[in-house]
C-alpha cells in the first residue's frame, strides 16, 4: 500500500514539473526586475551625493538623471508585479489543487484498500471471463435446440444468444441470433440492433441491413431515438 502511494506521488511530481520550473522561472524574471529597479535608485542617490559634493555639474546630472528614469521605466513596464504576483499565486495555487483533487477522486470512486493486481492477473481473469462467457453460450445453444424456433420462449433464447455473442464481439452470430428472433415477432429497434451489427461485421451497410433499417423507419413511431441513426445509415453516412 505504502509503495503505491510513493508511486503515485513520484507520478504527480513528474506531471507538475515544467509547471513548477515554469513558476520559477518566472519568480526569478520578477527578481531581476527588482535588483534592476533597485540599482537605478541607488544611482540615483549616488546621482545627488556627487551634486552635492561639487564632482558634478548640474547640467551633467541632469542628463544623467534624465538617463537613469528612461532605464528605470523601461525595466518597469516589463511586466505588471501586481498582475504576475495574483497570476502567479493562481497557478501556485493549481499546482496544489491538482494532486488534491486527483486524490479525493481516486478515494471517491477508487479502491485503495484492495491490493494491486498484476497486469498477468487481470488479463488471466480477463481470459476466464471469456471462457465463461463461450460456455455460457454453447449451453443457450443447446436449450435452444430442444425448443419450438416459432415460439416466444425461443424469440428470448436467441435475443439473450444474440446479446451475449455481441458482449463477445462476435458480430455476425449476434446478427444471426436476432435475425433468427426478428422471425418469430418482427420488433423495429431489435431490427436497427441487428442491421448495425451486420453493417459492423461486413463493414458496410448490406441489403439486408438496408431492408431491416427500411422496416424499422417504416413501422416505428416518429419519436423512435434510433430514428435519425437509421436515415444517415440509409444515407450513406
């Protein structure tokens, strides 16, 4: 648990470092600014003490004074110290919030208290699940053998045959198990259904799934959601 939490961290402060240098770098941009600014007040002390002292001429001081206040505005409208200051705490203030928030989301919706698990593991479980799942279907095959095809009771074998072959990404056999339903009791959004898994398996919108599309738009009331999907099918799109 420990060595997750240091990883996480060591992943938040690798995230946030171009922004942390970035911050610096301009911290340290606003300091230059200041030592400048400074500098030319000091000459500017230094400026009078000489006048005062006879070791320069007032038309000589005057010049250069003039001098040191162009240099001094120029370096004051570098930049805004008001504007980078409250800018600059925003972003410090992102900084902190980011990781803060990314760690109150992953208690909210996250399990830190259960153990990590391996990438050979989940994908070891992934496996069983799909195996689970073609037994699953071998057996709803074999009940569906002993039933009457014509009846209700096999329109709903082949409609749970067609989703689970779908969960697989086994297209064309859930195309096949809801064409098989569809001839029990014709059904306009277990049609769409089964027209977009025949345009998904053969990568195109067939004359079957035309017809099954046709139907559906034909026989479906007006406020059907899969109504517009169905027209850019027949459109082309």
């Amino acid at each position: 648990m420990i060595s997750l939490w240091v990883g996480v961290t060591a992943l938040v402060a690798i995230a946030l470092l171009p922004l942390v240098l970035s911050l610096q770098r301009a911290a340290g941009a606003r300091s230059r600014r200041e030592a400048a600014l400074a500098l030319h007040r000091a000459q500017l002390v230094e400026l009078g003490r000489e006048l005062e002292e006879g070791r320069l001429a007032p038309a000589e001081h005057a010049t250069a004074v003039l001098e040191v206040q162009r240099r001094m505005l120029a370096a004051a409208e570098l930049s805004d110290p008001t504007a980078q200051s409250t800018s600059g705490s925003a972003l410090w203030a992102a900084v902190a919030l980011v990781p803060i928030g990314g760690l109150l989301l992953y208690l909210v919706g996250g399990s830190p208290g259960l153990p990590a698990m391996p990438l050979k593991e989940r994908m070891a479980a992934a496996e069983q699940r799909v195996r689970q799942e073609d037994a699953l279907v071998a057996q709803l095959r074999q009940v569906l053998r002993g039933l009457d095809p014509h009846s209700d009771k096999a329109r709903e074998g082949y409609i749970l045959l067609g989703n689970a072959e779908a969960r697989l990404g086994h297209m064309h056999g859930a195309a096949a198990a809801w064409q098989t339903a569809l001839e029990v009791r014709f059904d306009a959004t277990l049609a769409v259904e089964t027209a977009e898994a025949i345009t998904e398996a053969n990568g195109r919108v067939t004359d079957d799934a035309t017809a099954l599309f046709r139907r559906a738009l034909a026989e479906a009331p007006a406020t059907a959601p899969w109504r517009p999907m169905a027209e850019r099918r027949l459109g082309g799109g």
